[in-house]
C-alpha cells in the first residue's frame, strides 16, 4: 500500500532526482500488468490495480512529471514496478499461490532482468487550453535511445529541457474562468513497455523488407525523383509569347515560348527560329527577339549586345511580364534599334500615290518620340527608298481630318504623339506633277483630295436578288401594293426571305460614307434597274444577324469597313408607315382548315384614318367571333376618341 502510494512522484520529487542524482520514482503493482495509466479531459491519474482497491494519484499537474527520467538521460527513463514483500494471508491467496506465498515477491525489482521494470519511450502532448489546442508526440528511439518530436510534418530532435516542460506548472491555488484559456503545453498520455529482450523488438530494417516491398519502395523513389526533377526543370523554365509578322498579310500571329532561363539570347533566338518553321526562309542569323506590345503593335525595346547573356538576367531586369517578338532583316539589311517604350513610339505608315490615287498600306514601324518631324522624313526616306525633299507628312488625328505636320523643327513628343499613331506619308516623285503640288496649300491640293476620298469612302458587299425575282419588279414599272406575293415578313430583325440562297449575286460597290441610306438605294436601284421602293436594303452584322434598314435620312458614317448587305425584293415601309401583324382567330377551331388561326400582315398609314378604321373593325369582328375555348384577356383601346372593351387581345 505504501509503494502503491508512490505510484506517481510530485513534480518538485522528479526535479530533485535529476539535480542530485537520485534514482527515479518507482510504481508498485502486485502483477506486471498492474501498471496503468489513463487519462481523460484535463484530468490524468495513475492507477495501479492490486488485490485492494486502486488508489488515485494526484492531479494532472502533479501526475504527468511521474515520466522516469534520469540524471544522465532520458533513455535511461524507467518506472520500477515492485512487489510488497510482506506476507498476508488474504491478499496472497488472490494474486499469489495457494500458500500463501507469490512467486514473484522474491524478485528485485531493481534488477535489469526483473519481469517488473518498464521503460518510457513516448509521450503525447498537448499544446493549448481547455478550449482548444494541438497534439503532437516526443517518441524515443529504441535503438539510439535519442528522443524526437513528431509534430504533423515535421520530425525534429529534441532535448531533456523540452520533455520538462511537458511536467505542467503545477497545482493552481485557484481555478478561474480566465484559467480556461492559459495557453501551456503539457504531457497528455505517457506510454510504456515492459523491458524484456526477448519481447522487446526493434523496427524493420529496409534489408529485411520482402522483395516487392522494396520493390514497391524502389519505384515510390524513382517517380519522386522524377517528379522532383520535373518541378525543377519547370520552375527552371520560362514561358511567354513569341510573335512573328506575316510578310505577306502583314499580320501578327504568336505561339507559346518555353525556354530555360540559363540559356543565352542566342539560344532563345535559335528556339525562336524552330518555333516559327522558318528554315529555308530566313537564316537564324538574320533574326532576332525584341520585346513586344501587342496591344499597340509596338516593339518596346531590343536587347543589342545581349547575345551571351542568359535568359534569367532578361527576366530579372524587364520580360518577366512581357511577350516577345521575332523581327528578320534582309540580307543587306541592319536591324534597328528600339529605345525603351517610355521613348519610342509606333508609326502605322501610309503610302500615298498621287499618280494612282491609291493609299496603301505599310507595315508599323518605330520611332522615337525625340526625332523632329524632319529626322522621320529622313529616316522614311532611307527606308522606302524615296526623297524627303517636298515629302508631307499627316498625322490621322480619327475625329478630325488629317493634320498636316508643317514645322520640320518640332519633334513628335511636342506634337502629342503616343504609344501608336496613324500618318500618311506622301513622298515626291521626282520629275512628276508631285512637286508643285506639294508646295500648293493642302487643301487646295491633290493630296487633299484622294484623302478626302480614301478616308469617306465605305466598300459595301451586298447579296442581290436572283434575276427571276427582279424581272417582275421592272416590267410593272412601279412598286407592287401589299397584295404582291413577293412581300416577306420580318420577324425579329432577321429577314425570312430565302432570295438571295440560289442565283444570288454578289456585288462590291464603294460608296461616300456622308451619303444616306435614301441615296444609297438609288444607287442600288440604278444597279438593278428597278425603284428604290421596290426593295429593302438588311445589314449583315458580325453574328450573322440580319436587320432591315430603315432608317433612310441615316448616313453611313459609322458602318464599318467592309459593310454586308442583303437585298430582298418588296415594298419598304415609306415615311410614318409602321409594320403591323393583326392575328384572326377560327369561329369554329374544329374546322376542316389544318391552321387554327392566320396571320395577315397588313401596313397602314398613321395618316390615313380610312385605313385605320378597317383594320380596327376586322379586329373587333375577330373578336367578337372568338369561341370561349380560346384563352382570353380583356382589353380596352380607344378609337376615334371612343373607348372598346375586347375580351380578345
């Protein structure tokens, strides 16, 4: 009963042993396997089952520093379990022989042999309060005897000062709401096992693993390692956009680049060269990789000198957010250099021919915005290969014409030049009318002119009529009436008229954009040789979608280039005339007629009352005739200044 009551020794006990030297606390128990430890909630008692009643430790605070721990290390950490030696006839007949005599009370306990010596080896942790917190274990190595921490992930050594501060802080002197949430870290569950060679066993070796368990390892290895490699070389790549003009179109395209960020420019270049399937077409020699901007079409800088240089070094300082593009030259031919975007500026070049009439054109190119107006014409006249003598300049300023740039000596900065700009560029051809007309005022000149027409002038592509639909249109000389078969229904916005499907003619026309959709149908009525009235004019939109124009005072101004356009033959609504549909119910829905009801398109003037007053009166007739077996709704419209009440919409 006195070891019994030693079972769990105070805290300060435990830190006296360790500081002089003396042997650990030692448990009491009349079987081996009477030494137990259980443990709910915050509460935590040793109990030691004997032949008598077991007996409770002392609280939580005080039982959790009963871990054995000794001078020298926590490997040596035991928990002595001993038998009482005294004989007694009552309690030897329950746990010992029958005379009154157990067998194992002649052991020492303190021997390394005895069946009664058990060793501490983990300790499950609890970091936190009562109302929350984490678990984590200190687990000894049986074969080191060293200890570590397991906490989720991470595996970690530990010392002998980390295991005393699972002890606990002891007995409160009182227990308040505010104890609840004292945040400490305190031994939770202690686990133990009996010290005996012959039970005691240490891990597997990965030696003594079966064949398919290292096989299963081997290859569990394997795919890590190549996973491990696979996310080095990706986080060792770099990925953008490569764009590359097309010589022929003019128009940029872009593929996904990937690249290793140890390569050098050259490397890239030469990546770039694959890429683009531009063997046999351009020597890699002959391109380079400049950084881009799509969004204006703007090369934003280039990389001159930057051959050997490793990729990395380019992300670091300016492509980590950038896209790039592959620039060739001609054999003959010099690369430019592109200062970066804060200095330079795209100019979308057009040619104009004054002889032709024609404006055509070029491919953007890059200028700084420091050059004066008279290094670009000298610069453009290197490069297309013209004179800058008598060369003009205008710059497209989109909501108003064309500003002409006459001062040679101001620099395009200064002349509110951005990111991309639109000019036309009109050089003199020497020998040619081109001279004296660039010294005429501009708009008094010929090059006035043609831009007037190049920047009003709208291509129309329209679908015309089959020549069998026509012909009845011509020979009647006038507009057929609302009895014409031909007239067709519009139905939200899209024409149900299939003319135009089987031998329809497809006609460009170029038209001022300043005219309106009235002359634009008498042109297209000279064109088919019929009356303007005596078609209607449907914009194809970008969807596919169909819609009647009409609209005549309207001009062209915002259509955009080129316009589609659908011509199907029929009477167009005039002036104040509105498209109307008048629904007829059956008097008797079990008739014969296959269609329940008919629809009758009918157009009526908001001046003509006649008109009005006749289809009024068919609706009222309709209605009235209408059986119960149709749905109903009531309706009250006003006519002539009297109100009717229908029980028919």
């Amino acid at each position: 009963a006195a070891a019994a009551a030693a079972a769990v020794a105070p805290q300060q006990d435990v830190r006296d042993a360790l500081a002089t030297g003396s042997s650990p606390s030692t448990v009491s128990a009349a079987t081996p396997s009477g030494l137990q430890h259980t443990g709910g909630g915050c509460s935590r008692n040793h109990e030691i089952a004997s032949g008598s009643p077991a007996k409770s430790a002392p609280t939580a605070a005080a039982a959790v520093p009963a871990v054995e721990l000794s001078d020298s290390a926590v490997s040596d950490t035991q928990v002595e379990a001993s038998v009482d030696c005294e004989e007694t006839d009552s309690s030897s007949s329950d746990s010992g022989t029958g005379d009154g005599s157990s067998e194992g009370s002649s052991e020492d306990p303190g021997k390394p042999d005895s069946p009664y010596l058990y060793e501490l080896f983990s300790i499950m942790v609890h970091a936190g309060s009562a109302v929350g917190g984490h678990y984590y274990a200190y687990i000894r190595s049986f074969e080191t005897g060293k200890w570590y921490s397991f906490n989720d992930m991470s595996v970690s050594s530990i010392t002998d000062a980390d295991i005393e501060n699972t002890y606990g802080t002891g007995a409160r002197a009182s227990y308040s709401y505010s104890s609840m949430y004292t945040s400490s870290a305190n031994a939770y569950m202690l686990m133990y096992r009996q010290v005996n060679p012959e039970r005691n066993a240490l891990p597997l070796s990965v030696e003594s693993f079966p064949s398919h368990v290292n096989a299963m390892v081997n290859r569990v290895a394997e795919e890590e390692e190549a996973e491990q490699k696979r996310l080095e070389l990706e986080r060792s790549m770099w990925r953008t956009k490569v764009y590359y003009q097309d010589p022929v179109t003019e128009k940029y395209d872009d593929r996904q680049f990937a690249i290793n960020k140890n390569s050098t420019l050259k490397e890239a270049v030469a990546e770039a060269h694959k890429l683009w399937a531009l063997d046999g077409i351009v020597p890699a020699e002959r391109c380079r990789l400049v950084k881009f901007d799509h969004f204006y079409d703007i090369p934003e800088c280039s990389f001159d000198g930057c051959d050997d240089v490793p990729v990395s070094q380019l992300v670091a300082n300016s492509l980590s957010y950038c896209d790039l593009l592959l620039e060739t030259r001609g054999e003959d031919e010099e690369f430019e250099v592109y200062k970066p975007t804060a200095h330079g500026c795209v100019l979308k070049i057009c040619l104009v021919d004054l002889s032709t009439k024609t404006v055509t054109a070029r491919r953007p190119v890059r200028a700084e915005l420091g050059w004066t107006v008279d290094e670009v014409k000298q610069w453009l006249a290197g490069k297309y290969r013209c004179r800058s003598e008598n060369m003009r300049i205008l710059a497209d300023r989109y909501y108003s014409a064309p500003q002409i740039l006459a001062d040679d000596t101001v620099t395009l900065k200064s002349l509110g030049f951005y990111c991309s700009n639109k000019v036309y560029v009109a050089p003199a051809v020497e020998g040619t009318s081109d001279d004296e007309d660039a010294q005429t005022p501009y708009v008094e000149s010929r090059l006035q002119k043609v831009l007037d027409a190049y920047l009003h002038t709208l291509t129309l592509k329209m679908i015309l009529p089959a020549e069998e639909a026509i012909a009845p249109y011509r020979e009647a000389g006038a507009p057929p009436g609302l009895e014409d078969p031909t007239d067709t229904t519009v139905a939200d916005g899209t024409s149900a008229n299939s003319e135009g499907q089987n031998g329809a003619e497809h006609v460009t026309m170029k038209v001022d954009k300043r005219l309106t959709v009235a002359e634009v149908k008498r042109k297209i009525a000279d064109l088919m040789k019929v009356e303007p009235e005596s078609f209607k004019v449907h914009r194809i939109h970008s969807s596919g979608q169909e819609f009647e124009v009409t609209r005549l005072t309207e001009a062209l101004t915002h259509y955009a280039e080129p316009t589609r356009l659908r011509i199907t033959m029929g009477r167009a609504l005039r002036a104040g005339e509105y498209r109307v549909k008048v629904h007829l119910f059956e008097l008797n829905p079990a008739a014969e007629r296959n269609d329940s009801s008919s629809s009758a398109e009918n157009t009526t003037s908001s001046s003509g009352a006649a008109t009005a007053a006749t289809a009024a009166a068919a609706a009222d007739a309709a209605a009235a005739a209408t059986t119960s077996e149709t749905a109903t709704r009531a309706c009250t419209y006003t006519r002539g200044g009297e109100q009717f009440t229908s029980p028919h919409r």
